[in-house]
C-alpha cells in the first residue's frame, strides 16, 4: 500500500426493534453499495418474508450485478 493510498471501510449496522424487542441485527462492511444490500435484506425478510439467508444471497447477488 502507498503511503497516499487509505482504505474506505463503511459499515451499516442496523438494529430492529419492535416495542424494544430486537427483532433483526443486519449489517455488513464494504463499499458504497453494502447500505442498499443491507436496505434490501431487511426489506426482503420484513415484506415479503423470505428466509433471512435466501435474502442475503439475493442482495449480494443483485449488488455485484450492478457493477
């Protein structure tokens, strides 16, 4: 690495919480488009309720088709 050079680390932590209860922990690192992916699990499971890792796999997936 040169010394010019730094790392871009973004992280999306996202807890929900229904009346205080934690009902999802969803979140990742990356790059500028992890908070969309992250958006989209959580929209995946909480809309249209697919099993939380079908909707991870569905989000990456969507992401890097994108690139």
């Amino acid at each position: 690495m040169l010394p010019v050079k730094t790392f871009i680390v973004e992280d999306s932590p996202i807890i929900l919480d229904n009346l205080g209860r934690v009902e999802m922990v969803v979140g990742a690192s990356g790059g500028p488009r992890i908070i969309s992916a992250t958006v989209q699990v959580i929209l995946s499971v909480t809309m249209f309720y697919h099993d939380p890792q079908d909707a991870i796999v569905v989000a990456v997936g969507d992401v890097e088709s994108a690139v």
